[in-house]
C-alpha cells in the first residue's frame, strides 16, 4: 500500500504520519465507516472503496506493517472487512492483507489496534473489534523493517484484482481517537511525536480528502472529504 507524495499531499493517503528512526509503537481506535455506494450492480468488482489503518514503514518499504479495516462498495452493495497485513503474508510473501473475524463486519462498530516492536525483529500486531467482542493478535518476526515512519491513514486503496485504485465512496468524516506512537520505546501523542499532516488529491493537485485539526491532547482527528 504505497503512496505519491508531493510536499505532504498524496494521490491515495489523508492522515498523519510520523518520520523518524527506531519507531517501536502506534496506536489508534476508530468507528468503521459507513459508505454510500454509486449504482455499479453487475460490475463483479470492487470499483469504490477506502482503508483505515494504522501501520509502519508505509513510506519507505515495499511490504509495511499494517492493521485497519476496508469499507467498500461491490455491485453496488457496501461491505466492511478487517485485516492485517505484513511482509509474512500472502503467496509468495507479498503486499497481501489477511481478513480476520471472518468474511465481514458491520459499518459502525469499534476498532482499537497497535503495532509494537519489541527487538530481535519481533513485532506485535492488534485489533479488536468491542461489539464482536473479538480480538486478534499476530506475533511475526521481519527481518531488515526500516522503523523509519508510522502512519495513521485513510486511504483509497488498489484493488488487488484489478490493480487499480478505487474511487471514494462518499463516506462521514472518520475520527481517530486514541492516537499514541512510540520512538525508542518513548511513547507520546501525534502532537508529540511531530507527526506530519498529509492530504489526498485529485489527477488536478486538488485536495478531495484532508485530515482536521488535532484536538488539544493532540490524540485524535478526524480524515474528512471536502466539498
């Protein structure tokens, strides 16, 4: 799930990110977010969609670690997933994300999730959803992660079948509450960790989604569409 950068605008990413070495941690909770789906009955695919995730190395590897859940539209019809996705997943070990708590899960419900690096090339990934009353949790060991950025996102992502990105649905503002990351094990808030705002554009450099202003703890904000 790689991204185009331009001076802190991206053509698929609106959040907040973190850039520095010996990132150990990042945590967040969202409501999954509902979508309004355009009429694409009969297509057999996923032509609209967004991700909400939290992860590593989302700017600078080829395979980030990363957990989050998809909002999506397929003929016509919405659907919600959540998933977790590291260089130890897929065939072949590629960008390949797992579905966990089964095939589906529903708009609205509670997701908490964290990532942390303990040493020796072991990480830790969470996510639970509080009205499944369900929770996962990956141990994997990744060789060579650079740490060098953590990122909390909302993303229109690549349709994996297609290999073409999808277009947003129209979806509500989507709050990220709860927001920690850690360098060296130092935990602090996006605020504290001077994590940088990046917002998505259109083909014309025009921004169609944004994150807001932090709150005053500076642990929480919300990714909104524009007009």
């Amino acid at each position: 799930m790689r991204t185009a950068w331009a001076q802190q605008t991206s053509t698929n990413w609106a959040g907040y990110i973190v850039s520095s070495t010996g990132v150990t941690g990042i945590s967040a909770s969202w409501s999954v977010p509902g979508v309004q789906c355009a009429n694409t009955a009969g297509t057999n695919t996923v032509s609209q969609g967004l991700s909400v995730w939290i992860g590593f190395d989302g700017t600078v590897a080829g395979i980030p670690e990363q957990v989050g859940t998809n909002s999506y539209c397929f003929n016509g019809n919405p659907g919600y997933w959540a998933w977790e996705e590291d260089p130890t997943t897929g065939a072949g070990k590629t960008n390949h994300a797992v579905g966990v708590f089964g095939d589906e899960i529903s708009a609205g419900e509670h997701i908490t999730a964290s990532i942390t690096y303990s040493g020796n090339n072991h990480f830790q990934l969470k996510i639970a959803d509080s009205e499944l009353g369900d929770s996962r949790t990956f141990n994997v060991i990744i060789s060579n992660a650079p740490r060098t950025s953590a990122e909390w996102i909302v993303e229109a992502f690549t349709n994996m079948n297609t290999q073409s990105q999808v277009t947003l649905p129209k979806f509500q503002p989507i709050t990220f509450s709860d927001c920690t990351a850690a360098v060296n094990n130092v935990a602090g808030s996006v605020l504290q960790t001077n994590a940088q705002s990046v917002s998505m554009v259109d083909n014309n450099g025009n921004i169609i989604v944004q994150p807001q202003n932090l709150n005053q703890a500076g642990t929480s904000f919300q990714v909104a569409e524009l007009g």
